[in-house]
C-alpha cells in the first residue's frame, strides 16, 4: 500500500522508526506518571487517544497486525467517548489501511463509508479524498471496476482541488494512480495496467517517495511478464530489491513489494537456470505468506509455482525444495485467492 500525505504523520520514515517505537514508549510512561499525579483531565485523555492512533498505525506498518488492531481499536473507542470528529476519523483511517493489509474488503468497506460520512458532515475534504480511494480499493477487491475507476477518479479530482487552495497532495493523488493500475490488473488489462504503475513510479521517484514505490516496481515487473518482457521485469525488480533492503522493517517488507517481488524473481531465476536464487526467492516469498496470511501474497505465490512448471530440466534436488504440492492444488489455491483479491482474468 501507498503511503499517503495524511499517513505521514502517523507512519515513521525509514531513519526513526526505532527511536518512534522507543519515543512513543516512553511518552507512555511519562503519560502514566502524570495521570497519577495529576487525575485523567480531559487533556491526558486526548494525549492517551492520540498516542494509541500512532501506536496502531506504526505497528501494522511493522506487519504486526493483530497489535495494531488492538491498538486502534482502543484509541476508536477513546476518541468516541472524547467525542471530536476528525480523530474518530484518524482512527477509521488507520483500521482501513489495516484492513488494506490483510486484503478485508468487509471490514475495509464499513469503515472506508464511516469515514466518508464523517468527513461530508463535517467537511473535512482531505479525508473525503481519502475515503473516496478506499472505496475504490473495496470495489476493487469486490469486482467492481466500473465503480473502482470512478471514486478513484473522483479522489483524484479532489486532491487536485485542494492542491489548487494550498497543501500538496502529490502522494494521495499517486496512490489513486496506483490503485487504477490494480483495478486494469485485476481485469486483465495489463498493459494498461503497467502504464499507471510506471506512472507512479516516475511521480514517486522524482519527489523522493521511496516507501511503498516498492509495489509499483514488482507490479510493474509483473505486467511485463504476463507480456513477455522479462529483461524489463528484472530491472524493474531488481530496482525493488534495492528499495527493499535500505526500507523493509520486519514484516513490513511486503509493503516494498517483497510480497510480490520475491515470487517473481524466483520465477526468473529458475528461468535462466540460477536454481540457488530460485529456492532462495521462493524460500522468502514462502515466508511473508506464512507470517501474513495474505491472499495478496499468496495469489503471485501460487501463479509463479504453476508458471514453473513450464520449465523444463529442473534438477530433481531443486524440484523438491520448489513444489511442495501438486500442479492441480497450486491452480485450485490460485483460483480461491484470485476470488478473494477480486481478480477476474485469466492469468
């Protein structure tokens, strides 16, 4: 996922987010000490709510994603009971990215529409923009690309907007240019597709945003396997393999597109006969599925497998460690995921 304009402030940059983790810990106890000493004002409650809305955003960014959960969940119920209406909706925003995470269109959906609500009632433009986009993800997950292409183009339209009136809103409007391409991806529109992905690209790489160009880079090099330009999609992905050994931070690493990326460089790896990067590629695309569950990850996962079997002459040591199942349980695997993420192409 994208990072966006809004999530800066939440989400910690590459160089501190080891001292955010420690730096928010000891604002906890320095929270605690005073609340003992001076009672739960009212100020405390909103510092408290504040700080468990940062807690949660940077902890599904780490991958720990039932932490985060809990986190956010806790800081919704703070800033309701607080009752202001814009970090009630900080708090939707942070479980929407989390559900983005875990591909959870149900619950993406629900609060995706809770934010947008509370954004009309109390014109708060940005987070209508940003509620636009999520809704576009929804519908992207559901099928629905007609109504994908639509709120997305009309989160772009807003940001434009409001970049006329003041702030930049470059990533927002880069992330609905993301988006697009995956909702073309998903209908087996791929060279459409790979055109807003190296859009993004070029936008991120030329106003420095580094976070998150990773799946651009991987989805890119994607399309332009299902289009036979394998030298291209190496490039592209060793370009991600750069990004992701300077930004991944634990499991956050699928956010640099190693959920994807690594899949694929298996799969060229075996295709050019260097079978130790084959396994080694595998090896790690295996591990974000096992440590995330994500049907995401698992799709590319399983599309890779079943696209080795076109190889001929892998050694039999090899073949062992790179199928762990039949050909017949990779495409039954394929096709559930492919479901679940919305897809409606062939591939």
């Amino acid at each position: 996922t994208l990072a966006d304009h809004d999530l800066m402030k939440y989400v910690p940059t590459l160089e501190d987010l080891d001292y955010t983790q420690t730096a928010l810990e000891e604002a906890g106890r320095l929270m605690d000490r005073i609340v003992r000493v001076s009672g739960r004002k009212p100020e405390m409650m909103r510092i408290e709510r504040d700080l468990l809305i940062l807690r949660g955003a940077m902890l599904w960014w780490s991958g720990k994603y039932e932490d985060a959960e809990g986190a956010l969940r806790e800081g919704l119920e703070k800033a309701i009971k607080i009752g202001e209406t814009e970090p009630v909706v900080e708090a939707c925003v942070q479980i929407c990215y989390l559900a983005i995470q875990n591909d959870d269109e149900r619950r993406l959906s629900a609060f995706a529409n809770r934010v947008y609500l509370l954004s009309i009632k109390d014109h708060l433009h940005k987070w209508m923009g940003v509620a636009l986009r999520f809704k576009g993800i929804s519908a992207i997950l559901k099928g629905e690309f007609g109504i994908a292409f639509k709120v997305l183009q009309m989160s772009t339209l807003l940001f434009e907007k409001l970049e006329e009136e003041g702030d930049s809103y470059t990533v927002c409007i880069v992330a609905a240019e993301h988006f697009r391409g995956d909702a073309c991806l998903a209908e087996g529109k791929t060279r459409e597709a790979l055109s807003y992905y190296l859009t993004c690209i070029s936008i991120g790489e030329s106003i420095g945003i580094y976070r998150g160009l990773g799946l651009s880079l991987a989805k890119a090099a994607f399309c332009n396997i299902l289009n036979g330009k394998y030298d291209d999609a190496e490039k592209l992905l060793q370009r991600m393999e750069k990004l992701y050994a300077i930004t991944h931070t634990e499991k956050s690493g699928g956010l640099q597109g190693g959920g994807i990326g690594y899949s694929l460089m298996g799969l060229l790896s075996a295709m050019k006969g260097e079978w130790d990067d084959a396994v080694c590629y595998y090896s790690l695309a295996q591990k974000f599925v096992s440590e995330t569950g994500r049907p995401t990850w698992e799709t590319f996962l399983y599309w890779s497998k079943l696209s080795l079997y076109s190889i001929e002459n892998i050694p039999e040591d090899v073949s062992k460690k790179l199928f762990k199942k039949s050909p017949e349980w990779y495409r039954e695997n394929l096709n559930e995921m492919k479901k679940k993420i919305g897809w409606k192409n062939d591939f």
